[in-house]
C-alpha cells in the first residue's frame, strides 16, 4: 500500500478545501470499500480526509419534506430508525441485507453511494479494466461474468453497481445533496450515476472534490408498502445476483402507484419505469406482473453465462409484488 497522509475534518467547508488543494486526496467515512481498494492498489490517495465527524449525522422526517438522511448516518443506524422502518420499509431491508452488522457499523450513507463494483478484473491489477485503466479492454466479456449486468452495459464495461441501499433509494426517487469549491448543488438519484457507455471509469455526475453532504427522499405514501428481495450465492453474506425494491398501492384491484428498483443488472440502480408504466393503472395479478417485468426484460443484452438472470428477476418481481398485493387485500 502506498504510503498516505491522514486529516480529520470538523466542518464541510475544510472539508471541501481540501479534497480542493490535492486532487490526490480522498473521502475516508467508514472505509468499507476505500480500504480494501488501497490494499489491492486499484486506491492509491495521497490524503484521506476523514470526515466521520462532520455534523452530517442526523435523521429526520418532516411532513411536506420526507426524509433527510445525513451523509455520514451509518448503515446500522438508517437501518434502525423508526421513520425509515415505518415509512420507507424497503430502505431498512435493503440496507439490513446490504453488509454484516460489522460493516453495517461503520459503512456511512455517503459512502455507500460511492462504493465501487466488486468485478474480480477490477481488483486485479494484472488483468485490464476499462473502469480501472480507461482504454485497456473489458476482461469479463470474454471472462467470468455469471454475476455482471444485463440491462445497460456496453462492450467497454458489464460490471454491476454493488449498493443494496441505493437500489431502494432508486426507487423512492431519492436526490443526493453535496457541497462543492461552487457551493451546494443536487442531483436526482436517476442522474447522480452515470451510464457506462464508453467511460466506465466515471461513475458519478458529482462535481469533482465535491462532498456527499445528505440524502432526502419525498414523502411518498406507497413508500410505506415496500419490499426490498434479494437473491444471493449463500445466505450469511453476499453481493447480489439480483435485487428488487418495490412499493406497490392498490384499490379495489387495480395498481394505482407503485415504484420498481433492480439491482444487480446494470452499472447503476436500475429504475424500472417501463414495469411501472406497464402495471398501472392495471390490473394487480400475477399475470400483469409478470408482464411488466418482461416489458422492462425485453432490453436485456445477456452474456453466455448470466442469461439466467433474465429469468431470475421476472420471478423476483412476480413474487414480491404478489405479497405486496396481498397484503393489501386483507
């Protein structure tokens, strides 16, 4: 690992100066990823800026404004308060099935946002990748690919985004709140991750130096009948072969909201609106779900070796919604 330098920051501001006086500089909040990232050398900063102890550490739901999530809330946190349980349940089980309470104890929302894709050609320095070395070709393609994406890759880059969180947030149209050297801006989740198209190496529509300062989400009443479904290899703890966040209201037996989030198949949460605008209005039926997934499937590009999660994710979304619709019934 190379050597490094350390700064804890206290106010945003410095924060922010700082990342602004070295464009080698990092973000350090739990570390979780950063870490591992430094030790495998694909990392390699000359300053970690700790910023564990800005004041950026709060939960708050206000009627009218939804919920405010600080950047450095951690995960055990998000996931154990009560707004976030109660109103946005998909958020806490996604967050829950995200990491080991370990993890979850030091992992920060901020960087949650920010973590980096677990492709094994990523961490390896002796195989290329376009997302680590702009230029120098995609080994999954040709490689090992069971777990890469399906829906928005391209031939420079199939990795898929690792976050659990933030397959939730997609779904209850999050918006992500910085502070930059130009003051704070926002950007909505469907545009802070960018497509992969021929720059995989950049991930984020974030200014650069900018700081993650929060997360809000609106106040949507169907958040409240969430669920957040993921499949994995083995059931202690494991990224995702396929995700779903959904919220689904129905009256009288017909889907008058509802929101859909994959994750797992694409270089970003993917929000599901051709499955949204297939589902309402209609019918809330096995029948429709499954072909509101297929409409959203019908984009899917799969590899010799990750077709299965075509079939994976249309049962996913049969399934969860099916409960959703149910518990609505009774």
């Amino acid at each position: 690992m190379r050597e490094f330098g350390y700064q804890r920051v206290f106010d945003v501001p410095g924060a922010v100066a700082l990342l602004g006086a070295d464009p080698e500089a990092r973000f350090l909040g739990g570390g979780t990823n950063l870490v591992d990232l430094m030790k495998a050398g694909v990392e390699r900063p000359g300053l970690l800026v700790d910023v564990r102890e800005l004041p950026l550490g709060e939960i708050e739901f206000t009627e009218g404004v939804g919920l405010r999530i600080g950047a450095t809330v951690t995960n055990s946190d998000l996931a154990a308060h009560p707004d976030v349980r109660r109103r946005y349940p998909a958020l806490a089980q996604a967050v829950l099935a995200g990491a080991s309470g370990q993890l979850r104890n030091m992992a920060t929302v901020g960087g949650n946002l920010l973590q980096r894709t677990r492709c094994g050609y990523f961490t390896d320095l002796a195989r290329p990748c376009n997302k680590r070395v702009p230029g120098s070709g995609c080994s999954a393609i040709e490689g090992e690919h069971h777990n890469h994406a399906v829906l928005g890759a391209s031939s420079h880059c199939v990795a898929v985004h690792p976050s659990d969180m933030a397959v939730a947030l997609a779904a209850f149209d999050a918006v992500v709140h910085y502070e930059s050297a130009d003051g704070p801006g926002e950007l909505p989740l469907a545009e802070f991750y960018l497509p992969v198209g021929d720059t995989p190496h950049r991930e984020t529509a974030l200014p650069a130096g900018a700081l993650i300062t929060g997360v809000t989400l609106p106040p949507l009443p169907v958040a409240a009948a969430s669920r957040y479904r993921k499949v994995r290899e083995r059931a202690s703890y494991a990224f995702a072969i396929g995700s779903v966040a959904a919220a689904l209201d129905v009256r009288d037996g017909v889907v008058r909201d509802v929101r859909l989030a994959f994750g797992a198949v694409a270089s970003r949460p993917w929000r599901a609106l051709a499955a949204e605008r297939a589902l309402t209005g209609g019918p809330a039926g096995a029948e429709a779900f499954a072909a509101a997934a297929d409409a959203e499937l019908a984009a899917a590009e799969v590899l010799p070796h990750n077709g299965y999660k075509v079939t994976l994710m249309r049962n996913l979304v049969v399934a969860v919604l099916t409960e959703l619709a149910e518990e609505a019934a009774r």
